[in-house]
C-alpha cells in the first residue's frame, strides 16, 4: 500500500498567521481530518500533494461549511468564511485516486477556528 501524503502551505499575500493547519496524511480508502484555523473573511487553501507513486483523478467539497464558502479544484481545497463571522466551522472534501495496487478515495474533514 502506497501512502499518500498531504502536504501543506500556505499560499497568499496575508502574513502565515492568518492561516494555519495541522499537517496530516491519509491512505485511499481511509478517511482523515486536520485542524484549521484562519481570520474572518481570509481565504486559506489547503493543497494537495501525493507521496510516492500515487496520484488523485478528482476532488469534490463532499460536505460545505455552514458559515462559509468551500471549493475544490486540481490542486486542493480552499475556505472562506463569511466576513465578520467568528467561530466554529467545516467542511469535508473527497480525494479518489489510484496507487500501483488500488484505486480508492478518501474524505477529509477540516475542522476550522475563524477568528
């Protein structure tokens, strides 16, 4: 079994505390969850990087956040919350893939702190 790995940084203009995440890793066929925590209003995108020789075909928000917007696209997901709100937030997206010995998904969790 190949592990796929999740990598992330941040990506913007915005000093690094405006977005921050717990790094993890996953197997396809093995859901995960991560921690997040940005400011009101502030986009912060989670990319998506596979280890070894496994690469994802699709990614899909399986589930919004209630007190934002999120959206996949070919690189990874992103979070916005809607200005001025403060709180708790978030959403699921969903990785399919292949590795040389399957082919599988995986859905992501992220638990956001918007402050």
């Amino acid at each position: 079994m190949v592990l796929a790995a999740v990598l992330f940084t941040y990506v913007g203009l915005a000093d690094a505390s405006a977005c921050s995440f717990v790094n993890f890793r996953f197997f396809f066929g093995t859901d995960s969850e991560t921690d997040m925590t940005v400011r009101s209003g502030q986009p912060c995108s989670i990319p998506l990087v596979t280890g070894g020789r496994a690469s994802y075909s699709s990614m899909v928000i399986s589930r919004p956040p209630r007190n934002g917007t999120a959206r996949a696209n070919s690189s990874g997901a992103t979070y916005q919350s809607r200005p001025g709100y403060r709180g708790p937030d978030s959403f699921a997206f969903t990785a399919s893939g292949t590795t040389p010995h399957r082919t599988g998904s995986t859905t992501i969790e992220v638990r956001i702190t918007v402050q």
